[in-house]
C-alpha cells in the first residue's frame, strides 16, 4: 500500500507542477528497457523512475530559466544527474 502512496502522490506532484509530459516520457523508455534487461520487477521500476524524475525536476527548479537563457539545453545537463 505504501507504494501506491507514493506513485499517487508522485502523479498529484507531476500535475500540479504542470511539467511538461516530454520531460519524463524520455526517462521512461529507457528505463524500462535497462529493467527489462537487467530482469527488474515493476516495483523495481517504479522506484527508480520516481527517484530520478524527482532528482531531475528538483534540479531543474534550482537551475532555473537562466539555465536555458544562457542557451543550455537541460536534457543534456540536468538530464545526466536525473538518469543516474
């Protein structure tokens, strides 16, 4: 039950802070073939999808507009650390 908890409230997050649908549809196809590689479960999955789509808008609000601005691309810098 706590892991429904968690992808309900990741989900609410995700929506309310009206992030755009790309950012994480990147993230999940290649995860989900590095788990199916690697012969991960769902809650495996799951897991660390949610773990590095978090990591990856935490740092992308510390980074702010001025990140792009300055004419950086975040799937190529903040990216990295969400894929980690």
């Amino acid at each position: 039950m706590e892991l429904t908890r968690i992808i309900a409230d990741f989900i609410i997050e995700t929506k309310q802070a009206d992030i755009p649908q790309s950012v994480y549809e990147h993230a999940k196809i290649a995860l989900l073939a590095l788990a199916e590689y690697n012969k991960k479960n769902g809650i495996d999955f799951l897991t660390a999808y949610i773990i590095g789509f978090k990591a990856g808008v935490v740092i992308g609000e510390c980074a702010g507009m001025d990140h792009y601005m300055h004419g950086w691309h975040a799937t190529s810098t903040i990216g990295h650390f969400a894929a980690v």
